[in-house]
C-alpha cells in the first residue's frame, strides 16, 4: 500500500516509539538506526529482527479509550498464545494530536509476520527493523 495522506504520513515518521525493555525504555524513531536496541537483541541471543504493533485505533480511526485498551489486551494475549517475544511500547506524538498509543514490540518478528498481524487488527501500517538495522514505517 502506499502512504496515506501526507499529514498520516508525517504523524507516524514524526512519532517516537517508546520500547519498554526490562531494565530500560528506548525511544525509536523512523528511518534510524537502533544500536542500543540491536545491541540488547545481541546480548539476549536473539536474531536481529522485530515489529512493533498495535491493536489500538484500527485504520487510524480514534476510538475510545477502553475500546482501545481491550483491543490492545486481546493482542496481547494473541502474541502469547503462539510464543511471542513481547514487550511493551508506546507511540508518543511530539505534537500532542494523538494520545499516547500502546503497542508491543516483538522480538524476533519479521516484517512478513508483521505485517500478518497488523493487517489482522486493521492497523494501517508498522513499524519494523530492516535488513540496514533501520526502523522502518511500512504500509500495509
């Protein structure tokens, strides 16, 4: 899919992405690099790949918060039930236009998985590491 409108667009580049890791949050951004995160991966054996998801206002669609929140639960619980990796995230708006929105970033997830599970709680894209080690907004 290609972008949406360009102010989406610019919202979702523009956004910090909070990984709430267990001894630290980092905050990642489009379009850079992660060391910190891939150098965590790296001292937890696990390979150099994730997705960050959320479940929260499906087609960036608003909804109400406890709609959002029980969304977002049955994510979660979907991610644990097949074995994976996750840890909590939030999608902060510089702005302040959007609230903050919780997410999770699975560890290990490949872009294709990825993809497979945002397309399934209706998210309009992800946010996922390439190949370069760059996070990456992909459109679904």
């Amino acid at each position: 899919m290609s972008a949406p409108d360009t102010s989406l667009d610019q919202a979702f580049r523009e956004t910090g992405y909070q990984v709430q890791l267990p001894a630290q949050t980092l905050t990642l951004h489009i379009d850079q690099r992660q060391p910190a995160l891939d150098a965590w991966l790296s001292q937890q054996g696990l390979p150099p790949r994730w997705s960050l998801i959320t479940a929260c206002n499906p087609g960036a669609r608003r909804l109400a918060d406890a709609d959002n929140k029980q969304r977002q639960q049955a994510l979660q619980a979907a991610l644990e039930g097949v074995g994976w990796h996750w840890y909590p995230s939030l999608a902060v708006d510089p702005a302040g236009k959007w609230p903050d929105e919780p997410g999770a970033w699975i560890a290990g997830m490949d872009e294709d998985a990825g993809r497979i599970v945002a397309a399934t709680w209706e998210q309009l894209a992800l946010v996922c590491r390439d190949a370069a080690g760059f996070a990456r907004l992909v459109y679904l």
